[in-house]
C-alpha cells in the first residue's frame, strides 16, 4: 500500500493535548491503556534498533513506560511542534543508555574489544530514526486501531482518498457510491483519527 503520510497530516491539520492531559490523571486507567497500546508496538521497535536482546525487550518497555507515568505531569505542551515526541524520545533514549551502561560493566556480557565496540551508542543514529519514523508507526498503528469502527465502504473511501491520494470521484466510482458519501467517510475517519491522535502527532 502506498503510504502518503504527508497528505494525510495536512488532511488532518489540527490536533490537541486531550489525551497527554488526560494520562496525566492518574485515576485515568483508560487513557493510560490507550496510551500503552498506540505506544507498545514503537517502542519495541526502537528497542529493537538499539540491539536490546528479546529477554531484555519487556523490562526495558516496562522501565521506559514506569519513567513516562511519574513525569508526565511534568511534561507541558508549550504548542511548538514536535514538542512531545521529543519528550518521549528523551525518555525512551535515556533509558537505553542506562542499559546499555550497565552492560558494559557486566563482564558475562563484555568478553573482548570486539563486544565493547557492539555496544557502543548509536546516537544520533537512533535519534534520527525516531524523528524520521515516529509519526508514521504511531499513525499506522491508530488506524489499525480505529478501522474496526467503520464499515468497509466507509474505510475503502477514506484509504482511497487520503493513503492512496485518489480524487473523490474515482473513490466514489470504485465503490458505488456517491461524492458526497465518499467526502463524508473521508470526513468521518478523519475526525476520528485526529481525536485519537491528539498531543501525539505534533506535525499535523
């Protein structure tokens, strides 16, 4: 599937802080679920690009999440772009670095001169990793995570229109039905995305 992230961030044009606000309510169990969820298959992935080994992989995502909901509260959205998935890059990266550290100075882990220039860091490699992918992971995952909630007609004419960078005619055409359906699906899984999306794609 060709992927148009671009269009789709100036198809959505506005977001909030609704949900940072609301994880940082510690009552909040569903926000911070939710949270968990649209971030757990990300990280991971980070994780991975920093060599954490699969036994390491849960603890590490554990550590990094544990750090994001005792500071959270500290975290303010000041408006600027990027602003939060900096924040988090901070904290994931931190962490990694920690672990990192204490495997240098394991000796079951570090045999010889080959093994410390393994794990030496990565940066900025992983820091350009983050801000070249982290909207695109997050994205795909909030609408693997929202398609369920329309019918397929409705998410073929927003796929169409907004992934596939299709005119509402052809949509229409393809699917049988009217412009204004497909405007209307598009419009839909729109507003629902950007709610889901809110504070955590900053570029849009």
């Amino acid at each position: 599937m060709v992927f148009h992230l671009a269009e789709f961030f100036e198809a959505m044009q506005h977001t909030s802080v609704s949900l940072l606000e609301r994880i940082r309510k510690e009552t909040d169990a569903d926000a911070w679920e939710r949270f968990v969820v649209i971030y757990t298959p990300w990280i991971n992935w980070v994780l991975r690009h920093g060599s954490v080994s699969a036994n390491d992989m849960d603890d590490l995502r554990q550590d990094v999440m544990a750090v994001v909901f005792r500071e959270i509260a500290r975290f303010q959205h000041n408006g600027q772009t990027v602003a939060f998935r900096r924040w988090l890059r901070n904290v994931v990266l931190n962490r990694l670095r920690s672990h990192w550290r204490k495997r240098r100075h394991s000796e079951q882990h570090v045999e010889s001169t080959d093994d410390l220039q393994a794990l030496a860091d990565p940066f900025p490699a992983l820091e350009d990793l983050w801000e070249r992918e982290h909207d695109r992971h997050v994205t795909e995952t909030l609408m693997r995570l929202v398609e369920p909630a329309f019918t397929r007609s409705t998410w073929l004419a927003f796929r169409g229109q907004v992934l596939l960078g299709l005119r509402a005619e052809e949509v229409a055409t393809e699917l049988g039905i009217t412009v204004n359906a497909a405007l209307l699906a598009k419009s839909r899984v729109l507003r629902r995305l950007r709610d889901e999306a809110a504070g955590l794609l900053d570029e849009i």
